[in-house]
C-alpha cells in the first residue's frame, strides 16, 4: 500500500497567550483566515495492505511508529521501525475477552509507553517494550468510571492523571487518576448557543466533540472542534483560555430525540501542541 500524505496545517504561535497571561479569563476572537498556510507532501512508503482496513493515526517515538487502524477486524495498531517502515508488531487484539480491544479512538506515547484508547470498554490501555524491543505487551488497563459519558479522547497530564473531553455538556473537560476515577471537572463549553447551553447540554456536547492535545513542557493543551472552526487554547500553568472561531463559526447542529444531530461542515480532525506552536489539521 502506498500512502502520500497531502493536508493543510495552520499554525497558531503559543505567544498568542502571553497578551492575557495576567488575567485568566477567557478570551474569544473570530479569524478571517489562518495566520499561515503550509502544504505538505510526504514520501510514498510501500506497506502490507492486509494490515490495515483505515489508518486513521500516525504516532513516532524514537526509532519506531504507532500506526492505528480505526476499522481494524484483527488489530487496532500496528507497530513499525521508523523511518524506514519495517513491520515489526501489531497489538490491540479486537474482542471482547479480557486485555481485548473491542474499539480504537486514539492512541498516544509516552517515553517508551504507548497508551491505547478503547472507547466501547471505556478502558485505557498500556503497553510496554518487550525485553526483544521489537513489540509491546499490554501492563495496564485504565477503567474509566461510568459517570465519565463516553471517552472519545485522551490526553495524559501527568504520571497520575488523565484528561478527558466531558460528554455530558456539565463542563469541558475531566481529570481522571490513574485507577479510572473522577477527580473533578473543568471548564465551560464557549459557546454563544445559550438556550442549548441551558436546555440541550449534552447535544451541544455531542456537537462540540473535539480533538485534544497537551505539552507539559509548557502547559499548553488544545482542543479542535470536529464540526465548525473552534480552536480553544488552555494554559494550564496560569489558567488563560483563548478562543478562536473561523469562518466557519460555532459547531452546528439539530436536537432530535436528545440528540445533537450535525448539520454544518466538517471541521478539525487533528492537533498538536509543541514547544512554538499548535498545528491543526482542517477539511473545511
């Protein structure tokens, strides 16, 4: 299988913070066009086709590459040597047996850690290198509480404490410990929908999905909305929150029986918080 990567990024500088880092209140300013427009190719890399039904991430730590197949029917990741793509494993066995995967949403390293999300058992897992350092073994399953509404997203802030997008509309985000229980939740939803914020919280939560990313080498952490043109930022070390809104505005959506049914675009399907800069992949 050959894969040319073709997507545009757009680069938010983090200094955009230090305007408001003394008052941590919440900013929301609206954007005519991105700050800077990057296209990206990248090489073709031949790949065994039968691994993979959708690769849906790209995760590098050191000398090796997490891929996740997000409609796996035998393994939800798949492990290779970087750069030059030697297969070397695959993990995240699909079923419902104990230390089975049964769905993927995201996957993510840490050191020599890689952290899988399995959304349907609500479950985070952990797999180290083997002693042959070719492959990973599962060593930690994170169960997540039942009052946490469906886990779509991860990010870990530190060695004891996960953050996760809050489902249920009552705010944006929770923090959850390592042993999957609920130490409190954070945040707003910044929307100027108000009668939905009042009457429809978890449609306008189903609505607002977002992708998440953290840097705790500057407290950043980033959230993207999957419909509409929201891009949130989160200084965690002083509390500012920035909003940016494109274009394409707000998420927007229909409540029909609860739910938050789309009916605006496609937005955001990726973000990454580095040590200069936030970069968001966008359809539009």
């Amino acid at each position: 299988m050959y894969f040319i990567i073709k997507i545009h990024i757009i680069a938010l500088s983090v200094f955009l913070l230090s305007s408001c880092a003394s008052k941590p209140t919440e900013a929301s300013v609206a954007y005519g066009d991105f700050l800077q427009t990057i296209a990206l190719k990248g090489t073709t890399v031949p790949v065994d086709t039968a691994l993979f039904r959708y690769p849906f991430r790209i995760r590098v730590q050191g000398d090796k590459v997490a891929v996740m197949d997000l409609h796996s029917t035998d393994h939800f990741c798949h492990l290779f040597h970087y750069p030059d793509f030697r297969y070397l494993a695959s993990l995240g066995k699909r079923g419902e047996a104990p230390g089975e995967v049964l769905s993927s949403e995201n996957i993510r390293w840490n050191g020599e850690f890689l952290w899988l999300l399995d959304t349907v058992k609500s479950e985070i897992n952990r797999y180290g290198v083997s002693l042959s350092g070719d492959s990973l073994s599962r060593q930690e399953a994170v169960k997540i509480d039942e009052e946490v509404l469906r886990t779509l997203d991860f990010v870990q802030y530190d060695d004891s404490t996960f953050i996760i997008p809050d489902y249920s509309g009552d705010s944006r985000f929770c923090l959850i410990n390592r042993k999957g229980h609920l130490l409190r939740k954070t945040g707003t939803i910044p929307t100027g929908n108000t009668d939905a914020l009042l009457n429809a919280r978890p449609a306008l939560a189903q609505a607002w999905r977002s992708f998440i990313d953290y840097n705790p080498r500057n407290g950043v952490l980033a959230a993207v909305t999957q419909l509409g043109e929201v891009l949130e930022v989160y200084n965690l070390k002083d509390s500012t929150h920035v909003v940016r809104i494109g274009p394409h505005g707000e998420p927007e959506f229909k409540v029909a029986e609860g739910y938050g049914i789309p009916t605006g675009i496609m937005g955001f399907s990726d973000v990454q918080v580095t040590d200069k800069a936030i970069y968001a992949v966008f359809h539009g």
